[in-house]
C-alpha cells in the first residue's frame, strides 16, 4: 500500500510557569492511502493534540511530519458540527471553497453531486435549524469532503449524538469515505467506535501519551459500524484493546 503520512517520535511539551508537561512521547504512527485509522485512549490522554499537529494547528516540540508529498491536502472535522446558522446547506458546504477562492461551476457541481448523492439535494436551501443532529453532521463532512481533501482527521465527530443517532451517523460517515476512497483518521474514548469503523486502532496510554499497541482489525465480511458490531472477532479485539487501555488504571 502506498504511505501517505509518516510520523516519527513525535513530542508535544506544554510550558507552565512552574514546570514543562509532556503531553506526546515518542509518538511513530505510518498512515496509507485509504486507511481509516481510529486513535484510542483516555480523555486528555492527547488523541486530539496529535489531529492537531498533523493538520498544523498546533506546533510540535520535536519530532517529523511527513506526508508522501507537498501538496498533501487536509481537511477538519470537528466535535460540533461547526455549521453557520446564517447559511443554507449549500452555502455552508461551498464555504471552504470560498475561503479558499475555489469557487467554480466545476467545485459547485462536484458539491451538488455529493449532496445528491448522500440524500440531502432536497434540503440545500435549508438552514441548519431545520436538520436533524444525523443530516447536520453529514453536511458538515460533504463541507470537508468539498476541498478534495486527501486526509481527513475527525475529532471525535459523534461525540454531541445520543446513542442511536450516533450508531446511524457512524454509519452515514464511514459508508461516504469509504465510497469516495479517502483516507481518515479519527479520534474516540469508545472502544466499540473504534472497532466497528477502523482499518487499524491504535492505542494510547493517559499522558504523556505513548503508543501502547497498534491493531490491524480483520473481520470476514466486514460491512457498516452497525453490522460490524455483530461480527463474531468484534468481542475478540474488544477484549484486546481493553486490556491495553489505562481506564483501570486511572
């Protein structure tokens, strides 16, 4: 498989006025194209800081970022759907491209498509008020999906659902990148999340955070979240991951 991100003893430190806190130690993690890798691991553990760094919203203290080239493009999904009340879906899905001055009857028809395609071409110009929590978070990935981006990274993108609407949307999010061969990393606490979703979950410790173990998740007949949930080697790398995981060590 062809290696699109690779990173190398990755560290992240935090001055205080009394000390420095490692937050990252020694973090090396390689991402091919097409992968969907899920990172696990205790709340503030900094699952979230490493999205951060990839996407340079946050420096590094030291280590390398490689990505296969230089024109590696990325796109943001974040906790909240982040969507603009003022704007209709279109507009909200185009907004990137605007930012970004890629506004052209070639972008805007590629986002039409997408909004078709996913079931939301009737409500392009409804407002986020009138969508349910499903229909705003998948709006907010055919915003992300808008730039043609080749990595995306999603900050615990379930995280504002309750328990069913999570279950659906997981569903919705994985069956769009998949279908439009994109490669992700995502960030959860929930073990069963990231079973169910991933290509390979890797684990981390609570801070600083190392990389505990790494799983390539094979299962036959490997479907939706929902129907991988079923899947008889779900409970098996449930177990697995458990044991790696510092919830029982808090």
């Amino acid at each position: 498989m062809n290696e699109l991100l690779k990173i190398e003893e990755l560290e992240k430190n935090y001055l205080s006025k009394k000390n420095a806190i490692c937050a990252l130690k020694n973090i090396n993690l390689t991402v091919n194209e097409n992968d969907f890798v899920v990172l696990v691991g205790p709340s503030g553990c900094g699952k979230s800081t490493i999205l951060s760094i990839i996407g340079n919203l946050e420096k590094k203290s030291s280590g390398n970022i490689k990505f296969k080239n230089n024109n590696v493009k990325i796109g943001y999904m974040f906790q909240e759907d982040t969507l603009f009340p003022w704007l209709n879906v279109l507009d909200n899905c185009l907004l990137g491209l605007k930012i970004r001055k890629e506004i052209n009857e070639s972008n805007i028809s590629y986002v039409k498509g997408l909004l078709e395609k996913y079931g939301l071409s009737a409500f392009e110009k409804s407002f986020p008020r009138e969508l349910s929590g499903g229909m705003r978070q998948r709006v907010a990935l055919i915003r992300t999906l808008a730039i043609k981006p080749d990595i995306l990274l999603l900050d615990e993108p379930f995280s504002a659902l309750d328990y069913q609407t999570r279950i659906n949307v997981s569903d919705d999010v994985y069956k769009i990148i998949k279908e439009e061969k994109k490669t992700a990393i995502m960030v959860t606490h929930d073990i069963s999340e990231a079973i169910a979703m991933a290509d390979k979950v890797i684990v981390l410790s609570k801070r600083p955070a190392v990389v505990k173990n790494s799983y390539t998740i094979e299962m036959e007949n490997k479907g939706l979240p929902s129907i991988n949930r079923k899947n008889k080697k779900f409970d098996y790398y449930y177990d697995l991951i458990w044991k790696d995981f510092d919830y029982h060590e808090s």
